[in-house]
C-alpha cells in the first residue's frame, strides 16, 4: 500500500521543503485564476440560455448592457479584494476578515458559504468541461457523469502530489486556452467588423427546443424584469473564483502580498476582457444558443469552421480550463477548511498537511462532495448553475463588510477612501445576491439558502464539542494525580497458547491486588477442556469459565467485568486481551476482529484500562526465543483456540 501511495503521490516532503513549495506568479495565476478565466466559457451562454426562452433572438439586444454590468461589478469587487490581500496577508480571504472584524457567526457564514461555493466549483467546472466535449463528440451523451467524476479522480491525485506539481501541470492548458479565445474573440470581431462574417442564420429548430414551440413574450413588466433579475445572476458567475487569491496568498513567493495582488489583477484583465469581448461577439454574429452545443462551440464553427484545427483547438482548450478550473477549489477548499479547523469548527483531521505538505484530507473530502452533486444533478452545468453564485456573493458581502470595519478600526492611510471602495462593493455584491436568491429561488436557490445555514449550525456544534472536551482536560489549579489504591486485572481467554500465556505473563508484571482469568464457553464440554489445560500449566491463579448457550462473547464478558469491579472496589480495573497478528496483511481477513470490537465496547467504560499483548504471527527467531526463555518446559504442549474458535482471543 505504501509503494502505490508513492508512485501516485511522490515521496514524503519534509517541512523545511515547503518554501520550496511556493508558486510564483505564472503558475500562481494558472492555479488561483484557472476558475475565474474558466467562468467566460460559459457565462454568456448562460445569460442567453435565460434571455431567449422569452424574449428569442431580440435577447441578443441585452446581452451587452448585462455583461457591462457585471463587469463593473467585477471591478469593483477586484479593488476590494486587492485591499484585502495587503490587510490580511496571511490567507483567509473573507472568514479571516469577518472572524477578525464582524465576529463568530459572520465568519461562519462566510466559511460555509466558501466550503459550498468550492465544492459547487469543482461540480460546474468539470461538468461544464464534459459538456465542450460532448458537443464535439455527441455519442458521449450518455456518459457524462462517469467522465465527470473520473475528471474529479484524477484531479484529486494531482492535488495530492502538491501544490507546485499540480500547478505546473495545469499551466499549460491554462495559457493555452486564453491563446484560443483571444484567437477566437479576436480573428471573430475582425471579420465581423471587416465584413467578412455575416450574423449567422436562425436555427429554428434550436430556438423551439428552447421555447418549447411557444411564441416568445418579450421582456416587459414585471416578468421581464425577473428573467433580467435571473440572467444577471446567471452570468455573475463570471465573478466566481475571484476571491480565490485572498484565500491562498501564502501559497505564493515571497513578496506574498505583492505577488499575489499582481496576479489577481492580472486574473481580472483576463476575464473582464474576454467575458465582454465573447458578449460582444455574441452580439455581432448572434448565434442561436442550444442546450445540446456550447456557444463557444457554435462561435468557433462560425469563425473557423467546424472540424478545423482551430475549431478542435479552441474545443479542446475549452475543455482542458473548465476541467482545470476546478483545481482553484482544489487549491483553496482544504486551506480555508484547515483554517476552520484550527480555530475549532471542523474536524481536526482537516488542519493536517499530508505527506506532500497539502492539506490531504481536504482534498479527498472535496473530491467526494464533488464526485456526490456531479452524480445527484446528472453532470448537467444548467442545472448546477443556480446552486452556485448565492455562496460566492454571500462571501464577497461579508468580506466587503469587514473590510468597512477594519478601515475605521485601523486607520491606516487613505483609510476613508477604503471604506468608500468596500462599501460600495458590499451594496453591490448584496444586491446581487438579493437578485440572485429572488430570481432563481424556485430553480436551485432555495438548496445553498438552506445548506449554508445547516453548514454554520454544525460548525457550532463541532465548536461545542471541542470546547467542552478542552473544558474537561483542563488540569485544575494545584491538582495532582493520585496513585490508584487498588488495582484489578482480568485476563480474556479463548485458548491455552502462546498469546495467553503472554497475556498471564504480562498481567503478573502488573502486580495488581487482584488478577482474574474468564473464559466464555459456548458449552459445557468446551468450558470443561479450557480448564482442564489452563489446570495443566499452573497459572497461579484460577479461571473462570462462563457458558452462554446463546454463543454470545460480549454480553458475557462485559456482565462479568461489571461483577468483578463491583465485587472488588478498584480504582483502576484493567483488561488484558491477548491478541494474534498475521505477517501478512491479507491473512487478517482470514480472522474475525473480535478483540478489536471488545476494546472499542470498553472504550467508554470509566476507571478502565484495555491493554492488548500482541503475538506477530510468522514473526522472526528472536520472537521464538524469547518463548522458548519465558516457558521452557511447555515448548512440547500444542496450542488449542487459536484458529477456529470464535474468541476473545482472535
């Protein structure tokens, strides 16, 4: 297991190697940017997927005015942000800023929406890679949600490895996709401004799908204004991935914060200008949108022609950055969730960094949540699309919020002028996340407005837990422990053999005041032959022999330990469970576990102690000389109960 673990993983990485860990800028971009940049592959075509069922192809005429919008909003949430990264250098984005500003449960809330906005990354990412696939390849259809979650498998093992092998890795896509869509967005409005690229046809049937054959109504009234409300949340995804950045600050070189502001700058250059400049293109050729072919897909097919190399090349890009997009989750999931952790409100296996300094129980737990809604919702990006942006707006809000509070907290220089900067970035993500849970409520939502909240009650629960657990193992002033004034041991056995003949040795060793043997028989004959060989080798001190006719080994034993430690009073009462272990691991399938469960019945039982004497099975010649020197004379005596009996000893 060990061998297959560091051929998937690498070697183990020392701590002193985490420097060397770091990401500079050009890996950094590909590996906190790869989702925000992946959101413009499919943030117009949702705009449109919301616009054309009602007003048809005359949506088109919205399309620039909403994505303007959504670029504003985008600027004005990367200047916040770049304030934040300087603020709080040490990652954390908006739980650190809310913990250290607004208190407990609006950091909670922020850390629970980032947790499902990560998790809902990875799911629209990876299925949203699918789907460019599937509309280069139609006979995959029906294989989406196997390809999606063999995508999360392997992104996971990538992770795995380490921050700076996977983001190596995923740089190259990374770039190369931003290659294909300046080339596309780029020779399109060329050859639409120059004349060369006519508006393309209108695919009836593509619209009627999407109509489902109804005329369309127009965007008037208050229904108008809702399918706006809706299809400017749809494409505020475009923002998602933008906090990304504020998360993982201490994965870049240092200067930490420099490098990390230029690279989120960096980041919304890109996506500002290619989210607009794929509307603007949209707007020019005007393309029937379909839920069956991507836009970038139909796009493509207009300006390069279907099946040519830049037409394959702009498709497999696509594909490479929404799977890659993904990794930004992977990235940031498990260090905010180890930040969680540490302060007390998550597990705290998840603040462990694994064998390649990565946080690995984060990884995993991501991967399973992610591989858990690509299977729940089909791999379907549509239906996934409303579940997403109420967690990232939420967490923009609150961390807008607490950065107005650290302005006049701190009040650094120009001070005033970042309180005007996230105040105005907090009334804007708040409406939109007002218009976000109004309009797409009935559509998917209502299931993050209802999660979150779930997220921060357990959050507090776990909190509770430690808290109390810490409470308990607080050493009082002036206390000291006091040595137990009586001592019990009692001794299981299943057999007379090597095991419980060290078991007997070591409870001698013990000293206690009293020593007990029990045995539990299913009958009478078996209880008879146990204690006629235990007689044989003269232990010093008898055994008890209970029958129970119902072939019973816990109930048994856990009534006469009662019985023991009420009859003697001990302070301290201690089990010895002798125990075999098989050389090799597969042979322990061969054996029932039922010491393993004893122990963890007694586990809870107060004043008790449960102690295992191992006997390694196969084990070397040291093992049988030291046997040899501890029972000289019963070397001939062969041992019963060690194989078929379903015992205490096993």
């Amino acid at each position: 297991m060990s061998s297959v673990k560091r051929l998937l993983l690498g070697r183990p990485l020392a701590t002193h190697e985490e420097q060397a860990q770091r990401l500079p800028k050009r890996i950094g971009l590909a590996v906190f940017a790869s989702d925000a940049i992946s959101s413009t592959a499919y943030a117009t075509e949702e705009i449109l997927l919301i616009l054309v069922p009602v007003a048809g192809l005359a949506a088109l005429h919205m399309l620039l005015p909403i994505s303007a919008v959504v670029v504003v909003v985008l600027t004005i949430v990367v200047v916040s942000y770049r304030q934040t990264i300087y603020a709080y250098p040490n990652g954390g984005g908006a739980y650190i800023v809310a913990r250290e500003n607004l208190g407990e449960m609006p950091a909670l809330v922020a850390g629970a929406s980032l947790l499902v906005d990560y998790t809902l990354t990875v799911a629209v990412s990876i299925s949203a890679g699918v789907a460019a696939v599937v509309s280069a390849y139609p006979e995959l259809e029906g294989s989406r949600v196997e390809i999606a979650v063999g995508v999360v498998v392997f992104m996971a093992l990538a992770n795995l490895r380490g921050a700076r092998e996977s983001g190596a890795l995923f740089a190259g896509p990374t770039y190369l996709y931003v290659l294909a869509l300046g080339l596309l967005v780029g020779v399109g409005l060329w050859r639409s401004f120059t004349g060369d690229l006519d508006p393309l046809p209108v695919d009836q049937q593509r619209l009627d799908d999407l109509t489902g054959g109804a005329a369309t109504t127009g965007l008037v009234g208050m229904a108008g204004a809702l399918v706006l409300a809706r299809a400017f949340s749809s494409g505020a995804v475009a923002l998602t991935g933008t906090e990304a950045i504020t998360n993982g600050i201490q994965a870049f070189r240092a200067p930490e914060s420099r490098n990390a502001a230029r690279t989120l700058i960096a980041m919304a250059v890109i996506l500002g200008g290619f989210f607009f400049g794929i509307s603007l293109l949209a707007d020019r050729i005007r393309p029937t949108v379909s839920e069956s072919e991507t836009l970038l897909s139909i796009m493509g097919g207009a300006v390069f022609g279907r099946g040519t190399a830049l037409y394959l090349f702009v498709q497999f890009t696509t594909m490479a950055i929404l799977f890659l997009a993904a990794n930004t989750a992977f990235a940031d999931f498990p260090r905010l969730s180890s930040i969680i952790a540490s302060d007390g409100y998550l597990p705290r296996q998840l603040a462990h960094r694994g064998d390649r300094l990565v946080y690995s129980n984060g990884v995993v737990v991501l991967a399973l949540s992610a591989a858990l809604l690509l299977a729940v919702f089909g791999g379907s990006t549509t239906a996934l699309i409303p579940l997403y942006a109420v967690g990232v707006f939420t967490g923009f809000t609150v961390s807008q919020l607490g950065m107005v509070r650290h302005h006049a907290t701190e009040r650094e220089s120009g001070w005033r002028a970042g309180q005007v900067v996230n105040g105005v970035g907090a009334t804007a993500t708040a409406i939109v996340l007002i218009t976000v849970v109004v309009s797409k409520f009935t559509t998917g939502a209502w299931i993050p407005a209802i999660v979150i909240p779930a997220i921060v009650v357990v959050f507090r629960g776990i909190h509770r837990h430690y808290a109390y657990v810490g409470s308990r193992l607080q050493i009082p002033e002036g206390w000291r422990p006091t040595a137990d004034r009586r001592h019990t041991v009692i001794v299981l056995v299943g057999g007379i053999h090597r095991g419980t003949l060290e078991a007997v040795s070591y409870a001698k060793a013990l000293r206690p005041d009293d020593v007990y043997a029990v045995h539990v028989a299913a009958s009478d004959e078996d209880a008879q032959r146990v204690r006629a060989r235990w007689d044989e080798w003269d232990l010093g001190f008898e055994l008890t022999t209970v029958v129970d006719p119902y072939r019973g080994l816990y109930r048994p034993l856990i009534e006469f330990i009662n019985e023991v430690d009420d009859r003697c009073g001990a302070d301290r009462l201690t089990i010895v469970v002798p125990e075999f272990t098989t050389h090799h691991w597969w042979e322990g399938l061969l054996h029932n576990q039922s010491a393993w469960l004893l122990k963890a019945r007694l586990a809870r039982r107060p004043h008790t102690v449960t102690i295992s004497v191992p006997l390694v099975l196969g084990g070397t010649q040291h093992d049988d000389a030291l046997l040899q020197r501890t029972h000289p004379a019963r070397d001939s005596h062969q041992a019963e109960g060690s194989v078929d009996q379903p015992t205490a000893s096993k």
